[in-house]
C-alpha cells in the first residue's frame, strides 16, 4: 500500500501574522524584499550582493512574484532578459521594512547591508524611523495597545512549507537581523508574548510545532536578549519565557506586519484581531520621522546602506 506522505496543509488559528510569514517566506526571501528596496532590479545584481547559490535565488524570486510581492518585467525593449520589482503588495511592505532597520539600529542586531543612516528628506535631518499611531501620532508599545477578538476568529488550512531549524552553536552566536525577523518560527513564538502565551506547553499547543524547533526557537530568542527565562515551579525545575525590553520594542513591526497582511491577505470573515490604541482609535500603524515627526515614504527617505553604500 503506497504511503500517503507528508501533509501538504496543516489546520492552525486563523492569523494575518501566519498568512503573511507564509508569504514573506524566510530569511533568504526577506534579503531579497530588503535588497529590492535597495534598488536591485536584476538577477545577476541580487546575487552580487547577496552571493548564495544561484538555485536558491531563483526559488525565492519565484516564490515572491507567486505570492504577488514581486512583479517580473522586460529589462530591455527585446525582452531577453528580465528584470523584479516590487508590486505595490511589495511597496506597501515600505514600513514594516524601515520599522525592521530601525529596531537593528537601536539594539545594535547587525543586519547584511541593512541601512544605519536614515536622512528625512522633507526636514533635511538625520532620524531614526519611528512607528506611530496613524491617529494620534503617539507611539506604539505594547502596553498603549488592547485586542480584542474580531469577526475573523477560527481556524484555516495553511501550506506546509519546510521551515529550518537554525541551531545556535556557543553561547554568544551571532545572530542577524534576518535570522531573527526572517525566520517564521521565531516571529510566530515571538507573537505568542502578545496573546500572553509563555510557557513551553502552552506555545506548543498554541503553534502546533515540534518541541525540538520550539527548543531552538526559545534558546535563540533567550541568547539575542528578547526573551529571558524565568523559574516558576521548583521540583521539577520549570520556566516560563518572558519578553525584555528588546523584545517589547519588536511589537510595533508586528503591527505593521499584520496591518499589512490585513490589507492585502485578508480573511473574507474580517480581522481576527481587533487592536485599539490607548487614543481610543484602532490601530493603523505608520512610520514617521524621529525629528519632525512626519510622515515616512520611500520617496523621502536617504538611506546609507552598510559597507557604506548609498540608496536614494
């Protein structure tokens, strides 16, 4: 009798944050949006500066065009050759991408050729991006922030894609900013913090992932210093994983994350979530300039990406 294999779905919560990790793909998929940003148009520039093997590159192009992040165009009049560029799904990613930088500047998490400079250049000033409540202009935490559920609650068959299991060597490995924003795994434990989920059981049951992953996940989140471990039951031993400050400030990027997979991945049903901001107003999260407070766009922004290069 021939084996039925793998299953191709699985049955999880309904969450905008789980359709759009599944879309944003992984870490190599997130380098990609990053260097698109950054003015990559052709094949050969993405593997330039993001070196790899050549296969790799190619799925990830391929796999963002299919889920409508990427557009593929003539580069030249004959069409011989093709060129990517963002689709405005893509474009709309703008914020959560700055948010992303901005959070790597602050808590000093490296980032390949990810910018450190930001210019706005509407004020002529040198900023640091800063998400904000498109209301009131005040600042996101997640402690100016309520939810509760929305219309959209219920469960949702996802695809099952292969998700890498990243193990962590020494005390002190160096983690970048990718490895830690690119990673569907870990972005999905980190959500469990905003839903007041954090011990071991509870993530598993929540997440429905292997243990052996959640360990991963858990002793990378604890080492990079956005989670610590704290005893709660003494025989036997037990923790409960609690978010520092440099977790915390993680939260306003996932709220443009799911505000962005609210926008363009939405669930008939409506949102799962409703998130309301201490003004009183739902949440529509925005990027605004550290010095004026102004709106950010990508037509205004000078970026200074690292090794020094510069991006207009």
């Amino acid at each position: 009798m021939a084996s039925r294999g793998a299953p191709k779905t699985r049955l999880v919560p309904k969450s905008s944050l789980n359709r759009a990790l599944n879309a944003l793909g992984d870490r190599w998929s997130l380098l990609v949006i990053q260097e698109a940003f950054l003015g990559a148009t052709r094949f050969e520039e993405f593997h330039e500066r993001l070196g790899g093997a050549r296969s790799t590159l190619s799925s990830r192009l391929q796999a963002l065009e299919r889920h409508g992040i990427l557009k593929k165009k003539p580069h030249r009049e004959d069409g011989a050759r093709m060129s990517y560029h963002l689709s405005p799904r893509g474009a709309d990613l703008f914020d959560s991408i700055l948010a992303m930088w901005a959070w790597g500047v602050r808590w000093g998490v490296s980032g390949r050729r990810a910018p450190t400079v930001f210019v706005h250049e509407t004020c002529g000033k040198p900023m640091l991006p800063e998400p904000v409540c498109g209301a009131c202009g005040g600042a996101l935490t997640l402690h100016s922030c309520t939810f509760t559920p929305g219309p959209g609650q219920g469960w949702e068959r996802l695809p099952v894609q292969r998700m890498h299991r990243r193990r962590a060597t020494g005390e002190n490995p160096t983690i970048e900013l990718v490895d830690l924003l690119g990673d569907r795994w870990t972005g999905l434990v980190v959500s469990t913090q905003y839903f007041g989920i954090h011990r071991f059981d509870e993530m598993q049951n929540m997440l429905g992932i292997a243990s052996n992953i959640l360990t991963d996940r858990l002793r990378t989140l604890e080492l990079s210093g956005i989670f610590e471990r704290r005893l709660y039951e003494i025989s036997p031993p037990r923790y409960e994983y609690r978010m520092t400050k440099k977790g915390m400030d993680l939260y306003p990027h996932a709220l443009l994350i799911l505000a962005w997979a609210d926008r363009w991945l939405r669930d008939k049903a409506g949102p799962e979530v409703v998130i309301t901001h201490k003004c009183g107003a739902p949440v529509e999260p925005q990027v605004a300039c550290g010095a004026c407070r102004g709106r950010l766009t990508m037509q205004d922004v000078l970026l200074k990406a690292g090794k020094g290069h510069t991006i207009s």
